[in-house]
C-alpha cells in the first residue's frame, strides 16, 4: 500500500495539471491537436479516417525532452520520498547511462540527456566517454556538414556535459 503525504500529492496534482496545458502538448510533439488524449487514444478501427499519412509526427526537441525529463524527475523524487525501499531512480540513471554510451542514432542523443538530467553524480571516466562522443559527433560534421545525426549527437552531449558538470569534483 502506498500512503503519500500531503506534499506529494499536491505535487503530483500539479504535474497533471500541468502536463494537461496546451504549452506541454508542445513539449511531447503534440502542438498540432486540441486534445492530447486525441492522439493518444486514436486507432486505425476506431477513426477511420485516419491512415498512418495523414498525421505528421513533429520533431521532438532534445530541449524539450530535457524540460520533460525534469518535470518527470521531480515527480519521480516527490513519490521516492514516500517509499524509503525505492530505487526508481537508480534504475532510470542505469538504462540511461546504459543507452547514452551505446552507440544508436535514435537513442544515444535522447539517452545523454536524459542521463544528464538524472545524474546524481558523475564519474571522470563518464565524463571522458562523453568527451568521446562528442569528438566522433564533431567528426562526423567536418565529413559532411549535412550530417544531421551528428548535428544532434553534438547538442546532446553539450546538454548533458553542462548538466553533469557542476556533479564533478573541482
């Protein structure tokens, strides 16, 4: 049974409240509906005016999922407070270290700042891993400037440097 104080609560009926403004539809690549539960809740039998052309998936902004991660990490750190055993958090830094260092275009740039954002603390050796990517990112943008994966591989590792630096020790 999970008994949630006051503070909690109130915590999380704020983050619904807010993740229920039209300003975050924005933030989950979802401007372009009035309703989130729309897209949500849309299927193929349901709607048949639907076909997999007719709704354009919006880029997701790696800023966007850094103000998403932070409104899920104070979330997360409210109901951590109630269940002293909890190791959510432990959890979501491991698979975010895990993929962040794992080499995939879709993921790593997601990964990094995420683990960014979640980081407690911070090694050299991660630091200098993420040095790593950033160099082959920078690598592959003098290869060709075109390069829009390297393009995101870069802004992620400079967001999740800039969060994991004040973690470091001076």
């Amino acid at each position: 049974q999970l008994h949630s104080t006051e503070e909690t609560k109130q915590v999380l009926r704020l983050s619904l409240t807010e993740f229920s403004l039209p300003k975050f539809y924005l933030l989950f690549g979802i401007s372009k509906v009035k309703s989130a539960a729309v897209i949500a809740f849309r299927s193929s039998y349901r709607d048949r005016s639907f076909s997999p052309g007719s709704y354009e998936r919006e880029t997701f902004a790696l800023t966007s999922l850094e103000t998403v991660t932070e409104a899920l990490l104070e979330i997360m750190e409210a109901c951590m407070r109630d269940i002293p055993t909890c190791k959510w958090l432990d959890q979501w830094t491991e698979l975010a270290q895990k993929f962040a260092f794992q080499y995939n275009p879709s993921l790593q740039p997601r990964a990094l700042v995420v683990f960014g954002c979640i980081s407690k603390r911070v090694s050299h050796g991660q630091i200098k891993q993420i040095i790593r990517i950033l160099s082959k990112g920078l690598e592959s943008c003098l290869k060709g400037p075109d390069n829009y994966n390297s393009q995101v591989l870069i802004e992620a590792t400079v967001i999740a440097l800039t969060k994991l630096q004040p973690l470091l020790n001076k």
